[in-house]
C-alpha cells in the first residue's frame, strides 16, 4: 500500500496558522485601548483623574508616582477643585432658572416683579416643567451660594470702548465656570461731571456657588478676576442690599450712574 503523502498534512497546519494569526494583534490593540481607556501615561487633568491620582476624602495621592512640578501643580489644583466641589452645601435653588427669570423680565419691571421673587419665592413663567407647569424659583439661598461685589482694581478714566472690551474680554474667560456664577458688571460713571475727584469705573456683582469663597475653579481657570477687588456682600447690611438692588435694576450705585451694564447669564 502506497504511504499517505505528508503534503496535504503541511497545508493543512499552514492554513490554521494563517487563519489564528490575527490573535496576538487583536490582544495588543485591545490592551491599548483598555491602557488608554483607564489613564494609562494619560498626564492630561482626565487622566490624572482617571487614573486616580486625585483622592478621595479617604485615599492619598499614590506615592510612587514621579510627576515632573508643572504636573505636580495640575495634580494639587485638580485637588483643591475636587474637594471645593465634594464640600458644596445642598441648594435648592436654581442658578439656571434665575439666569432666566432675570433675562426674560424687563429693566423697568425688575423693581417690581423681579426683586421680590429673587429674595422670597415665586413663579418663573418663562420656564416650563415636563408637566408643562410654571417653574417656581424658590429665592436666593444664602447657604448655598453668596453674593460678591466686584470693582476695578485701578481707577483709570476708562472711555466706553476701553470698557466694552475688558467686559468682553471677562465674560469669554469666564464662559467655563458659568455653572457656578451669575453676574452683572457694568461702567459706572460720576453722576455729577463737575466733581474732579470720581471717575469711571468697572464695577457689579456676582452669585457664586458656595458661601465661604470665590469658587477655587474660577481663581486658578480666569487670571482676570485679579483685576478686580471683591468683597463678599453681608446680606444683613441694608447698605449692601440697597446696592445688590440697585445692580440687579440697572440703577444708579453711589452717586454713580451705569452707562454700560452687561450681565454673564450663559
């Protein structure tokens, strides 16, 4: 009897190599994805945070990780702004839906309508709920958010034009934090021209998130709060609620009359 030929045996074993080659390359690319999916050499502010190197309250920073300073500075803000965040009081009160009920009410009717219901309570008609019923904005909650007044660090006579820019210049910086705050800056210029002594100015306010300090986001992400002095508004001075009005109804503030007031409601 004639011995089988071996030949058919080679392809045959050639032929299963071919088709199960394709296994180790899958493996590689699917270990890559997974390294990239859970941080991997990620140095980025995600990857920091993906991989872990921003504690909880209960965990610390891996020791045997070697950042470079500039990472090291990334890792301690990222920090900071995770722990700003987990220490936020509860609120009830909607940021959005002031934003709202601010721009939709009129200048001349914020004295009337608007006033009332940002300090109190009352409906914000111009936000419809999934039940098609009438939001209701439960008032400025002083636990949850604070209220800060800001004004322009030098006193120069700034024109209009100067002014329009650095407002505009502000309110794009401050585009990323508008989660966390509402504002209303504007020029303000001396009611009386005749006295010498008051010139123009950037001044207005803001609502924040939380109570105890300007968000750390905000500080480390927009370097043009420096050009500003803040000082946080005691809401038991009647002196600073009159101002907190005055603002909010595009009047005057201290002798001072605004000719230019924009409002960040992003």
């Amino acid at each position: 009897m004639r011995p089988l030929s071996p030949a058919p045996i080679s392809i045959s074993a050639s032929a299963s190599v071919r088709r199960w080659s394709w296994i180790p390359l899958v493996v590689v690319v699917v270990w890559g994805a997974l390294r990239v999916g859970f941080g991997g050499d990620d140095h980025s502010e995600a990857g920091f945070l993906r991989q872990g190197f921003v504690r909880d309250e209960s965990a610390a920073l891996r020791p045997q990780v070697n950042l470079s300073p500039q990472e090291r500075e990334m890792v301690d803000r990222i920090q900071k702004e995770y722990d700003w965040k987990e220490r936020l009081p509860e609120t009830k009160m909607c940021l959005d839906g002031l934003k709202v009920l601010y721009n939709k009410t009129k200048p001349e009717k914020r004295r009337k309508r608007f006033l009332e219901t940002f300090w109190k309570s009352g409906p914000n008609p111009w936000v419809i709920s999934e039940e098609g019923l009438e939001e209701h904005f439960s008032g400025f909650d002083s636990k949850g958010f604070s209220i800060w007044f800001a004004e322009q660090s030098h006193h120069d006579n700034l024109d209009r034009f100067t002014a329009e820019e650095m407002l505009q210049e502000f309110f794009v910086r401050m585009e990323p934090f508008k989660k966390w705050s509402f504002g209303i800056m504007g020029l303000f210029e001396p009611r009386n021209t005749e006295n010498v002594q008051q010139s123009s100015e950037l001044k207005g306010l803001w609502i924040f998130r939380g109570v105890d300090s300007i968000p750390p986001v905000i500080v480390s992400g927009c370097s043009l709060v420096q050009r500003y002095r803040w000082s946080k508004a005691n809401l038991r001075n009647r002196t600073h609620i009159r101002r907190i009005n005055a603002l909010l109804c595009n009047e005057d503030v201290e002798g001072m009359t605004p000719s230019i007031l924009k409002s960040f409601c992003v």
